[in-house]
C-alpha cells in the first residue's frame, strides 16, 4: 500500500480504546442514548415500524431534506448523504482531481485533507498557519500560493488541530481567490458550528458555486460513533461520487440515518448544549496553561474542542504522549501526526466531561515536571 499510514488514525486505534481520560480528541462528549433522546424527545419505540429496506445512493428522503433545509436552502440535489465525512472527503479526492493536479492545503492539516490527494499523485502545496502568529491564516500568502491556478484549495476553519478560524471578511476573500483561480474551494465544516467568540461561518455556498462543503455529526453534536456526515456539492459531481460508493458502501444504513434526522431536526438545541460545556471547558485549559508558562503555550481556540499546545521544554511530545497513555491512561494526540514540524506539539482535546479533562490536565502536569526534572 503506497498510501501514507493515517497518523492520527493509527495512534488513535493504538490508544483510544484503552485509556480512562481523554484529552486529545477533536470531538465534544459523546451524548448517551438517554441525553440524546431527551435533547431531541423522540421515543425508540419509533423505530418498530422502520423496516429494514436499502437506502438511497445520496441519502434517504428525510435525513437528506432535513440537512438540505438546514445547509442549502432547501436543496436536496446539492446534498449527499455519507458515512462520516471521512467518505466524502475520500470520493471527493478521487472525482474532483486528477494525477499531476495541484492541490493547495493548509498546513498544518487533518492528514486525509491532503494525503488521498498526494497519493493519487497530486502537487500538494502546503499553506502553512504560522506558529509564531497563533496560526492565523495570512490570505495574502494563499493569494501568493493560488496564482498557480490549483486545481482545488482545501481549508478547515474552525481548524483540527489548532481552533483557528477567520472572520466573514476573511472568508468573503478565500472565495474570491477560489473564483480567481477558478479552483474548487473545499470547505471542511466539521467544526463549523461550535465558535466561542463570533457566529459560526456561513458555509460558501451559494456564494461560489464550485464549493464543495463536508458536514459530520462526529465533532459538534457529540455523536461520533453515528458516523455519518454529508456533502454538498455541485450536482454532477454528487453523481459521480455515487457511482465510486457503488463499489464501496453504496448506501448508510436507514438506521443511522433516523437518528442522524432527529439531530439535524434539533441541532441548534444539540449545539447549544454543547457549546456551553465546551466554553467552560475551554476556559479550564485557558487557566492551566496560563498557571504554568514554562511547561506550556498556546492561543485558545476560536471553535471546536482542539487546542495545539506547545510544550517548549518538550522536543518530543510523541515520547510523552505515549508515557501517558501507556502509564496514565491518558490520551493525548502528539503533534508529529500532524507533521514532523509539530514534534514539540500536542493537540488537547477539551470536549470531554470536565472531570476528566482535569483528570487529563493533573496527569500531564506530573509527567512533564518529571521530565523537566530529568533534563
Ligand atoms: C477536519 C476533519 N474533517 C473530517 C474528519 C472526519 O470525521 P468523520 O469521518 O467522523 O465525519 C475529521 C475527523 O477527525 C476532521 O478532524
């Protein structure tokens, strides 16, 4: 397989499943049954009457509408439904491009985002956040990148792995560098819809027609193990990509796509709930790394529930990480599975119940003192 190894993935199927508090992950506290039922008020009794027919290729009828109501204006041709966003982004990688196509994505970035694309044997250009400005995003650099007229520029904001975003007029420019250029603009919406300090960002449709936008249930609603996501994107290539997931998944099960329906049906009440316990944990890490500057730095994070920490005292975060997990039953994702330029890094996830994200925090203080000590 000559398909870069998907870093975080990889680490993630190491130690997701065997530690007792995580803080690396990029989504909110997943929702028990129970809450998401009372979120929503729907009764499982409902389901007695599902029978267990295929699906359609780009959604069944209600969950399909419900996220066109929600994301395109009632437009359900522009709106595929998927299994995670993790489908979209893999049949959007392999129809939208060609080999020898060049790609421009942000740096540093989830490895999916630019790795299908590297693989089918894409130019991929790097546009880099600066870690010396918070990883905000310079436009001005992006229009440097984009005079090569790429193919497709790929973007994420609120970002994984650093919460950094840009504000409307920011993304009033990307979409005129995207027409400029005349490339696709894929907007990576995972974390879309949980800001701290300003609304949430319109995705880019119907302002640039040649945007393609992946949704997911999995980072702002708590439903991660839904795994469904969706796409919007122009209707031809909507069609394209259902004829690639006929030899794949074909359809998503009608038995997620109920519960995904009650979500979309109730999402502002979902994220609402969310959005609440992320502020409060957000402000929990805010005050941890202020009370320990010589261990740890970061700019908190404009949305979503990941923060790329620094930790200057740390050439090797992938050593501590593993020391966590393995005698501390922490999860931590090191920075290196965003890139060998993120090896004093972490990503700390804070969307987890707020006892074990101090839980998280006590553990990790301990460990880097003691290698402070050992230095
Ligand atoms: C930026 C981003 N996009 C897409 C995904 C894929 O998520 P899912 O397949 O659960 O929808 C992730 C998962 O971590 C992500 O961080």
């Amino acid at each position: 397989m000559d398909i870069a190894v998907a870093a975080l993935e990889a680490w993630m199927r190491d130690y997701y499943h065997k530690v007792d508090h995580d803080i690396g992950s990029s989504g909110v506290r997943d929702l028990t049954m129970a809450e998401f039922r009372a979120v929503c008020g729907f009764e499982l009794g409902q389901l007695e009457t599902m029978i267990f027919h295929d699906s359609e290729s780009y959604g069944g009828p209600g969950l399909r509408s419900a996220l066109a109501d929600r994301w395109t204006g009632g437009d359900v041709d522009r709106m595929m439904v998927t299994h995670g966003s993790s489908e979209a982004i893999y049949l959007v990688m392999h129809l939208a491009l060609e080999p020898g196509d060049e790609v421009v994505v942000l740096d540093p970035a989830y490895q999916q985002l630019h790795d299908i694309a590297a693989w089918r044997g894409c130019r991929v250009t790097r546009w880099r956040l600066d870690p010396d400005h918070g990883f905000a995003a310079d436009l001005a650099e992006l229009r440097r990148l984009a005079a090569t007229r790429p193919r497709m520029i790929v973007v994420n904001f609120p970002h994984n792995p650093t919460g950094t975003s840009i504000t409307a007029a920011q993304q009033r420019e990307l979409i005129a560098i995207a027409a400029e250029a005349g490339s696709w603009l894929v907007w990576d919406h995972a974390f879309g819809e949980l800001t701290y300090a300003a609304d949430p960002l319109p995705i880019p449709w119907p302002a640039y027609d040649r945007s393609i936008v992946f949704g997911t249930f999995s980072k702002s609603y708590g439903l991660a193990g839904l795994r469904v996501g969706w796409c919007t994107a122009p209707p031809g290539l909507l069609a394209r990509m259902a004829l690639l997931r006929d030899y794949i998944a074909l359809y998503v099960s009608p038995v997620l796509e109920f519960f995904a329906e009650q979500a979309v049906r109730h999402a502002d009440r979902i994220v609402a709930l969310q959005r609440d316990h992320a502020r409060h944990n957000r402000q929990l890490l805010i005050d941890w790394v202020a009370e320990r500057p010589e261990l740890a730095r970061f700019t908190p994070p404009a949305g979503g529930v990941a923060a790329f920490v620094e930790f200057p005292g740390q050439p090797d975060m992938e050593r501590t990480c593993r020391r966590l997990a393995e005698e501390h039953k922490v999860l931590l994702v090191p920075g290196s599975c965003f890139g060998e330029a993120y090896r004093s890094y972490a990503r700390l996830g804070f969307g987890g119940t707020a006892e074990e994200l101090t839980a998280g925090l006590d553990r990790l203080d301990q460990v880097l003192r003691e290698d402070a000590g050992r230095t």
